[in-house]
C-alpha cells in the first residue's frame, strides 16, 4: 500500500490511523485495516478472540486516534436493554417523565464481551444499529452522526456467552478474528510492557487524534465514488450465491450479505490507493464480511466444518473475472 504525501488527504489521515493504533497494538494489522473498513463503509464491526488477545484494546486504542465522542459498555448477564438505550426517569421538580439518554448516544460505541448478555439485551441494538435512531416510549430518537458499533465477543464454546442472533449478527458489516500471537510478536509486546507500556494509559503510550468526523466523511464519499466493473458486482453476486448452494451450509450470504462486501471491496481498494475495484479486493474482505452470514448444518459443525472452509472452496470454485 502506498502512503500518500499529502497529510490533509483523507487517505492519508486514514492510513496515518491506523499506525497510530499499532502504536498500542502489536501484530494484528488485518483487524485494525477491519476497523477502519468498518467505519469507511459506515457499517458495524465484531471482533472474536480468546481472552487476552487485545480485543479491547484495539477498540480503545482506535477511538483514542479518533475526535470522536466514545462510550464503552461492559455487557454482563444482568444488563437490561433501557441501561444500553436509556429511559424516561420522572422528574419531580417539573412533574414529567424526562428521556435520559443511554450510553448508545455516541459516534464509537465499544461493545464489551457482547456475547456475555442474554439474547433481550443483545437485540437492543438491533435498532440502533440498523436505523441510528433507538425508539422510547413510542418516539424515534436519532443517534450522533457518526454512529458505529464494535463489539468484542469470546468464542460462543467459552462458559457464559450467549450466541448473538441472527438478525444481529446480520447487522454487522465485518466479522474480524483476533488470533493468538505467533511468537516474534508475542515477544514484541513483551518487550514494549517490559519497557513501561501501560495498557490503561494510551495517552502516556504517545496515542493522539489524527483523524476526526470531517475526515471520515470525506473519505466515505471517496469510497462511494470508487469505480466497480459489472464484471466486478456479477462477481460478487456468484460468490454469495454459491455460499448457498454450499452443501455444507444450512443458510448462505444474502444480498445484504453481497452488498456489504461490495461496500467493503471499494473500501479497500481505496485504502490501497486505487480509484476502482479488482477481484483481488473482493477476494481479500469475502471472509471477514460473509463468514458471519453463513450458517452451518449440525452435522457439518460435527465433522469441523468451519465457515471459512466454506468460504475458501467458494472462493477456489467460482470463476475470477479477467
């Protein structure tokens, strides 16, 4: 990829973003270039990882190289949906019922362990997510513009999680893994905490803002303009469909599914620096943005059938355009 010059280009104030957050994070580049697709698509972004694989440091690390407003809500088992969305608290002074707005009035909602609360609280961002607006005792009330959701969430076989449903599931953009380390970058971050990095303080770790809502607004419209071929779109429409004729899968990639990874393909292909979309950028976002649409038959998850399996025998299977 390469880096344009000009610091007052979108791009560059982007891409400078992103080595801000790696500044904090060590080795998990496909999941930041996720977060940042997520937000030039305006779309939502999950990331799964084992306990202590930086899942919410990445997002706090994000949203401190961001101007923007940021709550973090720690989802647990007895969290109710009116602590996520807020509530009408009476007021004794006017004699009325007054809206008290909750934690998702933000532009950067962190999601904490989202999969750690019952189904109820989990589809209290449904709405949020889908139509920026949460409804209150019958009223619409819009959200902040920007407004994105990153959810950190363990892997659904660990003790106390809940699996998300499939209406959310299906409202997140980009589903992104957070693996464990290979070794050389385990010792690059112990060697930064053996030199006095502290993870509670970003600020003291050098992190600034480098980019603000004007800038991801600007960028967004470049992405929108991006040139995709109708070879290009027929290519993604055969993707999906051929994730439903998997025999494997009990449920394939809808065209949310295929419209969310022509977004997300222009989305790439201008981060690396190009006005228009090949299938090498298809290919490169098809598993973070469908693997989470695709469900699974039982007997297939029986004989370890894994949805990326699915994907990368799609992705072998259907014929790339010249």
């Amino acid at each position: 990829m390469t880096e344009p010059s000009d610091s007052t280009d979108p791009r560059a104030k982007l891409i400078g973003l992103r080595a801000e957050v790696g500044k904090a994070v060590v080795g998990q580049d496909a999941a930041v270039t996720g977060l940042l697709v997520g937000l030039l698509c305006r779309g939502h972004v999950l990331i799964e990882g084992v306990p202590g694989t930086a899942k919410t440091l990445l997002v706090r690390a994000l949203a401190a190289a961001l101007d923007l407003a940021t709550t973090r809500i720690q989802f647990t088992a007895d969290l109710m949906p009116g602590d996520i969305t807020g509530s009408l608290i009476y007021d004794a002074g006017t004699s009325n019922f007054v809206f008290r707005e909750g934690p998702v009035f933000t532009n950067l909602l962190l999601a904490d362990e989202i999969n750690r609360t019952p189904p109820k609280t989990q589809s209290a961002l449904l709405e949020a997510m889908e139509e920026r607006q949460v409804s209150v005792d019958g009223r619409p009330r819009p959200l902040p513009d920007p407004f994105c959701v990153i959810a950190t969430q363990n892997p659904v076989e660990y003790e106390g999680t809940y699996p998300l449903p499939e209406a959310q599931l299906d409202r997140f953009l980009l589903k992104v893994t957070m693996p464990l380390p290979d070794r050389e970058t385990e010792t690059r971050v112990l060697a930064a905490h053996a030199a006095g990095f502290d993870p509670r303080d970003l600020a003291g770790a050098g992190l600034r803002a480098v980019a603000g809502a004007a800038d991801l607004a600007a960028a967004t419209q470049a992405v929108r303009a991006t040139h995709i071929d109708p070879a290009i779109l027929a290519y993604i429409v055969e993707l999906a469909r051929a994730t439903r004729a998997a025999p494997s899968a009990a449920l394939g990639a809808s065209p949310r599914g295929a419209t969310a990874l022509l977004a997300t393909s222009r989305a790439w292909a201008w981060l690396s620096g190009r006005d228009f979309v090949t299938p090498d950028d298809v290919q490169a976002l098809a598993r973070p943005t469908l693997r989470h649409r695709i469900q699974l038959r039982p007997e297939a998850e029986i004989e370890g059938v894994t949805t990326d399996g699915i994907l990368e025998n799609v992705l072998a299977s259907v014929p790339v355009p010249r």
